[in-house]
C-alpha cells in the first residue's frame, strides 16, 4: 500500500462519516445511513489516526496537524502501525 491508497481510504471513510451525520436525527435515519450512523464513533476515530499517519508520511509538521487537549491526546502506536502497513509496498 502507499499513500495514495491512505488518500482513498481517507476519502471513503470520509464518506461513510458523512452519511452517517445524516443520521443523527431518528426521524433521518433510513436502512442506509443506520449502519453509518451505529459506526460513526469508530470511523471518526480510525479517520482522525489515519490522517495523522497520512500527514506524518508526506512531512507535515505534528504541530500542524492538530493540537489536542491532554485529555484527548491520539493513539501513537495506532499511528505507527498505520504508517507501517501503508508504507509496506
């Protein structure tokens, strides 16, 4: 995998996050966006440490990418294993 692969998976899961908040609402939610919606904590999470990873590979600043409070600081080994296994062509 590289990171154009990353880039898509980013664009798909951006995607479902989208298609999810739609379904904040009960009176929104269709057999389409249920599953979106059940999964958006999950798929908001796995979004934010992919694209972490992402910037880190292409030589972003960690600085520049976010700025967390100490209470909400990300996974740092979720992030290596995600640049371990997209950078393994």
């Amino acid at each position: 995998m590289s990171k154009y692969q990353l880039k898509q998976d980013l664009k798909k899961l951006a995607g479902l996050i989208r298609n999810g908040k739609s379904g904040r609402k009960p009176k929104n939610r269709t057999d389409k966006n249920r599953r979106d919606y059940n999964q958006s904590d999950i798929n908001r999470c796995s979004y934010r440490h992919m694209h972490i990873a992402y910037c880190l590979m292409r030589g972003t600043p960690r600085g520049l990418i976010e700025q967390p409070a100490e209470n909400n600081l990300p996974n740092e080994e979720r992030i290596k294993f995600i640049m371990e296994d997209y950078a393994n062509v």
